[in-house]
C-alpha cells in the first residue's frame, strides 16, 4: 500500500501542483478544501495521470469545530500533511473592518494551529510523520502595505518552528516554506516583479526537495532568503519612511 500525504487547501494553484508532484512518485492523495466539486475533478485527473488512490474530503480552515471530524474521517492515518491554505485578504479593508481582519488571521493562523495541533498529537503518538506548512516572506517582518496577512504568517512561522522544536525528538519532521511572490490566482493583477516571481511548480519542488532532505525551512525563490536578510536588518527609524 502507497504512502498517503493530505493536502489542506487542494484547490489552490501551489496546491494543485504540490498534489501532482506527490502523485507523480506514486504518493496517494487527500485532497481537502471547500469545494469538493472541484477537488473531485481533480482527483479524478490525478487517478488518471498518475495511477494512484486519490480521495476529497470538505475542510473549511475556519471551520474549528470540523477539523477533528474531518481527521477521524480518513481512511487511516496519512504519512504526512501539507498545509496550503491561505488568504490574502485586503490590507486597507482589514484596518477600518475586524471582519476582514479576523477573516485574514483566522485564515492564515488560527486554522492552520488548529488543524496542524490535531495532526501532531497524531504523529507525535505514532512517532513519525512530517508537517509542511507554507507560509510567507510577509512574515519576516510587518510592512505597511500588508502587515496584517504578514503578522498571521509571522505567527504560523512561529508555530512551526516551535512544533518543529517539539516534534524532532520523536521522529517528526517539520518543514517551514516561505514563497515569495507566486504566479497563482491569488495574486492575479497585482504588479510583481518578472525576476522575482515564483510558479507554483517551483513551489512544489522545493516542498518535495524539503521533504526528502528534511530540510526545516525553505525559501521560494532561494534569493528570498537574502533579500529578507537585508530587509530585516534595516533599521526602523529607515525601514518606516519606506514604502513596502
């Protein structure tokens, strides 16, 4: 029997390749999202173009209270969990309206804790397993044109280099994954720059390279990780007179 991996958010463009590059190596699949029409349509291209098991299970990140439900639902237990899910959201909005606010950090944090809690408990008891979650250069350091979507991935960066820390001792690995700008539906018409904008399969690369190397964190592109070494260094009385 192939190993199983749930992918959380697999209607996503980074998630959609992440699930073809585990199918591509004979992974089964468990795609979970909102909408299970579209995962089912997916998972019947993935049975078909890689010849493997594939299943779609409803999972709302905001969701709480289903998330134990949705777990106890699989069948059996998966060797491993990729956590995609995210939301932008619109700074300016967030400012004057909690509601978006609390929709961008439950999105990007709150669910994320409360699932990924479920699956390391899970892992930690059969002492193996491994966790990726994808989080964000906008959580290195706030910026004024997104701290809040920032401040959730600073706070999912936090979370999984703790269960990281907490894990390793049995057997669990835990894989932190920073993209930078991505080419996905998610950042369509915003203006990124040619050089520094990723494609959602070189995402997906890096999480199958981070698997297998056991990697703790990665960036996306590999740059990013020295741009965001500049960035942060920056002192403050310069880094606030700037627009980023």
């Amino acid at each position: 029997m192939s190993k199983s991996v749930l992918i959380l958010g697999a209607s996503s463009d980074i998630a959609r390749a992440i699930a073809q590059k585990f199918g591509s190596e004979g992974w089964s699949l468990l795609l979970a999202g909102r909408d299970v029409e579209i995962l089912s349509r997916d998972a019947a291209d993935l049975r078909l173009r890689h010849n493997v098991d594939v299943a779609a299970f409803v999972f709302d990140a905001i969701d709480f209270e289903s998330h134990k439900k949705l777990w106890d639902s699989l069948p059996g237990r998966p060797e491993g969990v990729v956590c995609v899910f995210g939301y932008l959201g619109n700074q300016e909005v967030s400012e004057r309206n909690w509601y978006e606010a609390r929709k961008t950090i439950d999105t990007n944090f709150t669910g994320a804790v409360s699932i990924l809690n479920i699956a390391a408990n899970s892992f930690e008891e059969r002492k193996g397993g491994f966790i990726i979650g994808i989080s964000s250069v906008a959580g290195d350091r706030g910026r004024t044109s997104n701290y809040i979507y920032g401040s959730a991935k600073a706070g999912f960066t936090a979370y999984l280099s703790g269960l990281r820390a907490r894990l390793w001792k049995s057997g669990v690995k835990v894989t932190t994954v920073k993209p930078g700008f991505v080419a996905t539906r998610m950042t369509e018409g915003m203006n990124t720059p040619a050089l520094l904008t990723a494609t959602p399969q070189q995402v997906a690369d890096d999480v199958m390279r981070a698997y297998k190397r056991g990697r703790p964190v990665v960036y996306t592109g590999w740059f990013w990780k020295y741009i965001m070494l500049v960035i942060i260094h920056i002192p403050e009385r310069v880094f606030r007179k700037l627009k980023l």
